[in-house]
C-alpha cells in the first residue's frame, strides 16, 4: 500500500476514500455526541507554515478535512508529531504528556475534547478497522 505524510493533500483524499468505502460498506456509526473541532498543526515537516483542519463528528461520521469550521467548539494548536501520536496512533499517552508538557493549546469548550477521546478509542485498532487502515497509509 502506498503511504502518505498524514494531513498532505494526498493523505487527506485517501482518507476521504476510506471513509466513503466504509460508509457505503457498514453505514454511519452510531455517535452519541456531536463535536466540531478545528486544529491548528505547527513544525510540519512538508511545505511552509501550519496546517489548518478540522474533525466534524455531525454529519454521522468522523470527518476530517483541510480549512476551518467557523462554528468549531474547541480548537488546538498542536505539533505535528504530537497530532500524528494522537490521531493516527491514537497514543493516549503522547496525548497526555504534550498536554501536561504544554505542547498542546486548548481553547474552546475542553468537555468536547474529552467527548472526542470517547468517540476515537485506540480499540478501533483492529484488523480491518478504519483506522487501522488509516494507520497503514500514513507514513
């Protein structure tokens, strides 16, 4: 399987192949609480500057995406070492150490951080899974 940086353009499409696959394969997941969150990724190891993109768990789904939701609850700025940990290895422990070590700033409602910690659980990793996937194609 080819590999993409996590958050280039390239990554991004595949990701959103994936998730419309996994949409038209199982249907929506069932998600209990509606979060919208923008992040703002710095020290990218591609291009200039810092990456702006969001989760949006209110269409049904997780959806993640380049630009800014202008209604967003909370947002990060985050490295993107940090970031990559977090949502692509779903480490909970990278997570806490960059906030405990001030890697990670948080404005916004911080309730909708910890809600999103429930909606992407490191037990999604398993064969065959979203994520797992998600994970095989990020280099």
């Amino acid at each position: 399987m080819e590999k993409y940086a996590f958050l280039s353009k390239e990554w991004i499409e595949k990701v959103r192949e994936l998730r419309q696959s996994h949409l038209n394969e199982f249907g929506p997941p069932p998600l209990d609480i509606v979060v919208k969150m923008n992040q703002i990724v710095t020290e990218i190891p591609f291009g200039e500057g810092e990456i702006k993109a969001y989760i949006d768990s209110s269409p049904g789904f997780i959806d993640i995406e380049l630009g800014e939701l202008p209604d967003a609850d909370i947002t990060l700025k985050i490295d993107y070492e940090t970031a990559k940990a977090i949502f692509v290895n779903m480490d909970v422990q990278a997570a806490m150490s960059a906030f405990m070590a001030g890697k990670i700033r948080v404005t916004g409602d911080f309730t909708k951080l910890l809600a999103l910690q429930g909606i992407i659980t490191p037990d999604e990793l398993n064969a065959g899974s979203i994520s797992e996937k998600i994970k095989d194609l990020t280099s």
